[in-house]
C-alpha cells in the first residue's frame, strides 16, 4: 500500500475522549486509510509529527461566515486555528430561504451581518451552495435554517405572532430548506425580528424541523432577570416539539447574576435526566460581539431597517428610545457605556472611532453616550458593531468545564486582507481554539485535559450535528484533521490587535488536503457545503 500522505510518529487524540495514543497515519484519497505503524509503508509524502498531536479538524459550532466564506474563501482565521468546518446560520440570520423577497429587502432586515463584496445571486439553500462550491472554498460550511429570513418571507416584521397565514408561508420555507440538506432551525430570540416569536410560534417550526432529522439551535431570550428562564424556554421548545436543543453562546452577561452558573446548568442537567437533548456552546472570552442596535429597545426595530431609521428621525420616539436605553432595555439595568467598543461601520467616515468606547465617542460629540449610539446606528443605517465586555472570566472556566459545554467561536472566517482589514472584530475570529489548547489546558490551573478539549471542539460537534463521515481520527472517516503542538499552541489574537494568527498549529488537512502547510496557507480549496445527513 502506499499513501498519499503518511504521518509519522503523531501522538493522536482521537476525539472520543478517550487516551491518547502513539500511531502513524496514512491518509489516501481523502480519507484516513490506515492507524498503526507504518513507518516502512511508501507514501508520497511523509511528515514526521514527532512532538505534535495529531486531532480531528475542529468543527466550530457557532459562526456567521454564511457570506464572509464567499468573501474570503480562504477562511484564514478559522483555518489557522485548525477549524475544518463552520455551523453557520445562527443566530436566526441565514441568507436564505428568501421566497419572494429580493436580496435587498432581506438586506435591510439583516443589517450589518450580511455585509458583503459579492452579487448576491441566490435566494435557496441549494443555490448558495452551489455558488460557495464553484468558487471554492478551503473549508466546509455546515448550513442551518435562521428564522429572521422566514419572518421576513412572510412579512412578518412586526412585534407581534405571525398569522396563520404567515406561519404556514414560514413552515413551507422551512420545510424545503431542510430538504435541501440544512442542519437545524436557528432563532435568535433577543434580537429583531426572530424575537417577535412568541414560544408557539417557534414550537411550530422547530416541529417542521424535527420531522426533517434537525434540531434547533437558539441564541435565547436574554431578558432582565431572565437567566434561569431564558434556558427553560429553550428545554420547553425541545420538550414540546420533540427536538434535540442546541443552546448558543453559554454566558452570564447582567452583572446582577455572575456566579449563577450552578443555577442555569442544573435546569440542562434536569431536563437531560427527563431524556431532553440539550446542549450548548460557549467561546472563552469575556466579550460579546454585537450589533449596537443591541442596546435599542426592539419596538424601535420593527419592520426592519427602513422602519427603524423612520422612528429614529422622530424626536418624541427617539427620546423614549434615549430614556429607555439610558434606564436599561426592556426594563433591564442601566448599561456600561465605557464597555461597548466600536469594531466596525459601514462607513469610511466613522471608521476612525473603531476602537473607542461609547463614553469616548459621546465626549467627542458633545452628547450622551445613548444620543451617540443612536447617532451611529443612524449614520450607518444600522451597520456599525460593537465589542461588549459584560462577562467575567470565573464564569467562563466554570461553563466550559461542564459535560454538554461545546465550543462555538461565534466568530466569521476572514482573512486579514479582505472584507475586514479596516475592522477590529472580536479576537473570537482568530483565537478561541487555540486559546482553550493553551488558556485552558497547558496553563494551570487547567480547566480540562486535552482529551477533554479535544472532544469539546471536535467529536462532540460532529454527535450534535449527525456527522457520520468525520469529527474523528478512525480508519475510513473523511481526512479532516490538524496537527499542533501541545507544548506551544497559543492564541495572539486581541482586543486591540484582533487580526493575528495563532501559534503552534503547522499542519490543517481538509479532505486529505493540506490548507495550512508548515504553518502558512497553501491556497487549497478542498472544503465543501456538507448536508445533514450526508456528511
């Protein structure tokens, strides 16, 4: 036999969890073709893993690269970090099904998450995939279902539950996007307009969903002293639509509440014990990533875009927006204004305030720091995002040291050169994978061990997502893996140098293919749209 690849001496974690072991690898015509000692078999290439591990390619949970994979369809920042694969489509925002909606419309009810250089030429599932293949692209995508373009198919852009009528043009949409290969149904229910669905209204749908093999996957309800309640609606929508729950971005952000962890596990751990699949991914970072509209009250949002730059030109709305803000949303506590960081905006103009806080850019301005948001969301017609610090780091260690804690970046594969080189996004683009290897493992005292993390970013994705062909190191399985050395591996990526790549991660093999080749880029676009149950 001989082997298109073969690793040598490779210390392999398999992505059971189970020990670590010594064993060379041969990889041939894509696929993980042989574990063992090998040592003598030819192969056309052969690299020597000597103090490296040898993983399956980490399958990031939680992504928005829907588009920035079209725009950068290197992936960089996630292919550097050993990422294989991108769950894209959370959050509610996916950029399709559309029905009847032209690009633009949908557009206006995303904001700034679908910002993009390309002709947007699709208004399916299948469509977009078959443009994210003919291009290529040098990772995979694993597509989800979000409920903010099915509201927006069937106009229902108001805070108020779809009709009937509204609700069947949704299922519909739902239904043959699932057909087509989507992995799950995503809400995001503290944002508009997913957030305008009562609990009825997303059981309805995560049925449809349940029907096709999906499960359904929430940024949740996060509301004033909704911390407890926010996962007990999620493990309502699972018990009652008979689905499998996947709980995004685990955190503790109202002060009021760090260090109740203990308290928002126990209702996972009890409605597990009630035989409900509920799991959740989390980053390791003590800041959000966010649109500044997230500190807006949502009545100010309906209707999309439009709507919400019409009522911000209205004086009287806008000082019930201003005051309610100022006072804390939805009856929430007043925010910390030095802790919302500009990333990016849609415009040149205020490009120069990336980097200040809501305090600095108000002293700037001569205003309030909610008269200067506001300002903001206004001048970039609701493009402009923030960094949020609101999190504590006691809270990270204990949320991703719990059983069904996942890693999910919520991040967006990019490249240093492209669509983002004037931002500075979250660092969550460029680190969270080998930030837990280094942060979380290496340094102690550790939160986990290898096997554990390992696990967490590799097999336990691939059980949520169904994957049958990968998210392991076996014989026969899809050659998605990464080499990295465990002594070294560290994220570089920060708040205020976001657009770094990580150390100690030479090797990163799609399909058999290398993308990150001794420690740079190959250019190689061996990824791949995967569909549920396919994949």
């Amino acid at each position: 036999m001989a082997f298109d690849t073969l690793i040598t001496n490779a210390t392999v974690v398999d992505g059971t969890n189970s020990p670590r072991y010594g064993a060379d690898v041969g990889l041939e015509d894509g696929k993980i073709a042989a574990i063992g000692q090998l040592a003598e078999t030819e192969a056309g290439r052969i690299i020597d893993a000597s103090g490296l591990v040898l993983a399956p390619g980490f399958i990031d949970m939680h992504t928005h690269s829907d588009l920035t994979l079209l725009d950068d369809p290197g992936g960089e920042s996630m292919a550097y970090q050993g990422v294989t694969t991108q769950v894209t489509g959370n959050c509610s925002y996916s950029p399709f099904p559309m029905g009847d909606l032209e690009p633009e419309e949908l557009r206006k009810v995303t904001g700034e998450i679908f910002e993009t250089r390309q002709e947007w030429r699709w208004k399916t599932l299948d469509e977009w995939a078959d443009i994210m293949e003919s291009q290529g692209v040098s990772i995979n995508a694993a597509p989800q279902v979000g409920n903010t373009p099915l509201r927006a198919a069937c106009g229902a852009l108001e805070n108020r539950p779809a009709t009937p009528d509204e609700l069947d043009v949704q299922k519909r949409l739902l239904a043959e996007t699932m057909e087509q290969g989507a992995f799950s149904l995503s809400t995001g229910l503290s944002l508009a307009p997913s957030g305008y669905a009562p609990t009825d209204e997303v059981v309805a749908l995560a049925e449809v969903a349940a029907s096709y093999g999906g499960f359904y996957v929430t940024h949740a309800r996060v509301l004033p002293g909704w911390h407890i309640k926010m996962v007990e609606e999620a493990v309502e929508i699972g018990r009652r639509a008979g689905i499998p729950v996947q709980f995004s971005h685990m955190a503790i952000v109202d002060r009021r509440y760090y260090g109740h962890g203990p308290q928002i596990v126990d209702v996972i751990d009890r409605a597990r014990d009630e035989g409900i699949d509920i799991t959740y991914d989390m980053y390791p970072y003590t800041a959000a990533g966010a649109g500044l509209n997230q500190l807006v009250p949502l009545w100010m949002q309906e209707g999309g875009v439009p709507m919400f730059m019409e009522r911000l030109r209205d004086a009287d709305l806008r000082q019930m927006a201003i005051k309610e803000m100022i006072e804390g949303r939805e009856g929430g506590i007043p925010p910390l204004w030095h802790t919302q960081v500009i990333s990016n905006t849609n415009s040149e103009e205020n490009r120069k305030l990336i980097g200040y806080n809501l305090e600095e850019v108000a002293e700037m301005r001569g205003v309030e720091p909610a008269e200067a948001a506001l300002q903001l969301i206004e001048e970039e017609e609701d493009g402009v995002m923030a960094v949020v610090h609101n999190r504590v780091e006691s809270d990270i260690r204990f949320f991703l040291g719990h059983p069904q804690a996942m890693i999910g970046s919520d991040g967006n594969a990019i490249s240093p050169d492209g669509l983002y080189k004037d931002f500075k996004p979250h660092p969550r683009f460029y680190g969270p994978y080998p930030r837990i290897l280094g942060r979380y493992v290496r340094e102690q005292p550790a939160v986990l061990s290898l096997e554990e993390a390992v696990y967490k970013m590799s097999g336990f994705p691939a059980i949520r997502m169904g994957f049958k062909h990968r998210g392991y190191v076996q014989e026969g399985l899809i050659a998605d893996l990464v080499l990295f050395n465990p002594d070294t591996v560290i994220d570089n990526a920060t708040f205020e140098d976001p657009h770094r790549y990580p150390t100690g991660i030479p090797y990163v093999f799609v399909a058999g293919e290398s993308v990150i080749d001794e420690g740079k880029h190959t250019g190689a676009r061996p990824g791949r749209v995967l569909r549920n149950g396919r994949a």
